[in-house]
C-alpha cells in the first residue's frame, strides 16, 4: 500500500508540473533554436580575462563553457574545484565556480526572477567541462549548485530513467559530458542518488556506443572510430530523464571528415551529413551542439579548430544555423553570435 501511495503522489507531481510547466516547454525544446556556446569563458594564460563578459555581450540566451579541475591549491593547501583547463601549473589565483560565475550574473538571474518572464528561459545555459571525475570533486559541485537550485532549470526524478519530467524552467541550466573522463560516472553522482521525485540540478550527455577495444583507446581516437560508425548505431538510446544532450560531436570528423585547415568548400554532401547527424539527435529527443567552429587568419585566433578565414567559418555557422543545431560552440562569440542571429 506504501508503495502504491508513492507511485500516485509521484504521479500527481509530475501531472502538476506538467500543467505548471508545459507551456514553457513549448520554446525550449530540441530543434526549436539555435544558440552561441561560448567556448571556454574563462581566463587562461595568455587569454583575455574579460572572456565571460564578452560571451554574456552578445546577448542572452546562450551557453558558456567552464572547464574544473579537482586540484590542490598552492596558497592553501586544500584541494579545490577551480577553473582552470587542466592541473598543471596552477597557481591559486584561478577562479572558482562560485565567484566567477554564480556571483558574477546574480544580477541577471536576479532581474530575471523578478520579472519572470519565462519566454527565454534558460538564459544562461553552462557547459560543465568537468576534467576530473573523482568523487570528491563531483560531491563538491553537486553542493554548490544546491546553493542557487532556485536559479537552476530542474526536473524531478522519475520512478522509469527513461521516463522525462517536464523541465521547470528558471534562468540558468546546467549541462556535463557523460563520456569522459570517466564514463558515466557523473550519472552515478548528479542522477542515481536522487531519491524519487527529488530534483535534478545537472543534465548529462548521450551515451554514445563504443567503438570495439575501445578499452585500450584514448579519447581523441574514440571519436576517430566513432565517427566511422552509422549514424544509428552510435546514437542508439532515445534521450531520458538525466540524458539530454548529444555533447559536442566534432565537426572535423563527424561532419567534414577532414581537417578544418583543408576542408575545402563547403558541399552537398557535407550539408547531407550535417543534416542528418542534427535529424538523428534531434528525432531521440537530443539537444545537440557541434564542435567548435572558428575561421580567422594565421596568428589572430585558435591555432585549432579553425578554417583560416571568417568568410569560410560563416558558411558552416549558417549552415548548422540551417540544420536546426541547438548550439554553435565558437571561440569568435561575437562573429557566431551575430551569424546566428541574423537568421538562418
């Protein structure tokens, strides 16, 4: 009887936030717009510290990348989550995610409250790069982020992992890349632990198929057999509960198949690829994002990811644009912003 009395109130809970919160879902919805993903908005050595500002000056909604790492902090001696791209050479002047993100758009997420005008809601999407999956370092974001859920797009635990809630739509989401380091343990830490009908303040990302010996492969040639795989076989699962974002698919490998500084001109069959990949996340129930597309001269931009000049990059952010991907990730925020808002 105990159990059949918490099925039904799990039930009328869910029927209540659906009612509450259906409408809202009507504009945030896989395949519905296209939104900048700042890449690493953060300050590096040698990189502006102006990168967060920047990526919120291009306007709101849209998504920003933080990179953590579980690290010792030479100053104290404690270890800490901060931002930084890896564990090397930290100095414990990096920031962390409370001070250089939570506190630093209060004000947004404040007036955003206030007016609770949910129509854009989430307005600042986050990318959780999280580049060390030790326990103490997943327990430690999943506690600061408990301090501003009320800021946090949530939804409650199902009794079925396949089964999704309807999302409560506040002004700030959060997402993370389940494959790696560790697969799936950010599930283990961000999902299974909740009880029934708690709420979940992180969303994770596809659990593509592994390519076979995977075991003994890196990351970087994971996604090199990956992208040799069809389509089908390597998004499988229909997107559920915690699983809602297919991460960053690399652009080189998985739409171009060809190194970004020889890609050539942009084709048929390349928009056909492109196409479909977005068609096949998006038919599972995906968000989808690509990755990470930035064209500018030799020596003014990313030695990486880039395809030498503006007027080629523009072609491929109009043509995702075209394609119905939820998120463009650019390190040329304002350039990408501007091609993804001026239409498609």
């Amino acid at each position: 009887m105990k159990r059949l009395l918490g099925a039904c109130s799990f039930a009328l809970v869910a029927l209540l936030s659906l009612t509450l919160y259906g409408a809202d879902m009507k504009t945030f919805a896989p395949g519905q717009r296209t939104y900048l993903l700042a890449h690493n908005s953060y300050p590096t050595k040698g990189q502006p510290a102006d990168l967060l500002d920047r990526a919120l000056s291009t306007g709101t909604p849209l998504m920003v990348e933080i990179d953590l790492c579980w690290v010792t902090n030479p100053k104290t001696g404690k270890k800490e989550s901060m931002i930084a791209g890896n564990s090397k050479n930290i100095t414990g002047d990096e920031p962390t995610l409370k001070s250089y993100l939570f506190e630093h758009v209060r004000p947004v997420v404040e007036r955003a409250l206030k007016a609770n005008d949910k129509k854009n809601w989430p307005l600042i999407m986050v990318y959780l790069d999280i580049k060390d999956d030790t326990p103490e370092h997943l327990e430690s974001i999943w506690a600061l982020v408990g301090e501003y859920e009320t800021w946090l797009t949530t939804a409650l635990k199902t009794n079925n992992p396949a089964r999704k809630s309807p999302l409560n739509l506040r002004p700030m989401m959060l997402f993370v890349d389940d494959a790696r380091p560790v697969r799936g343990i950010k599930e283990e830490y961000f999902y299974n632990r909740l009880p029934v009908g708690g709420k979940l303040r992180i969303f994770g990302s596809a659990m593509l198929t592994l390519p076979p010996g995977s075991e003994g492969l890196n990351s970087n040639k994971i996604f090199e057999e990956q992208a040799k795989m069809k389509l089908e076989e390597l998004l499988k699962e229909p997107a559920s509960n915690y699983h809602r974002w297919w991460a960053q698919p690399h652009w080189d490998l998985m739409v171009e198949q060809a190194p970004m500084k020889s890609a050539g001109q942009w084709t048929m069959e390349k928009n056909a690829r492109l196409k479909a990949l977005i068609a096949r996340a998006h038919k599972l129930g995906y968000f989808v994002s690509v990755y990470n597309l930035n064209g500018s001269e030799p020596g003014k931009g990313p030695a990486e990811d880039n395809f030498g000049s503006l007027e080629t990059v523009t072609v491929r952010w109009q043509a995702a644009a075209k394609a119905g991907t939820d998120f463009i990730t650019s390190d040329q925020y304002e350039e990408a912003a501007k091609v993804i808002k001026g239409g498609k």
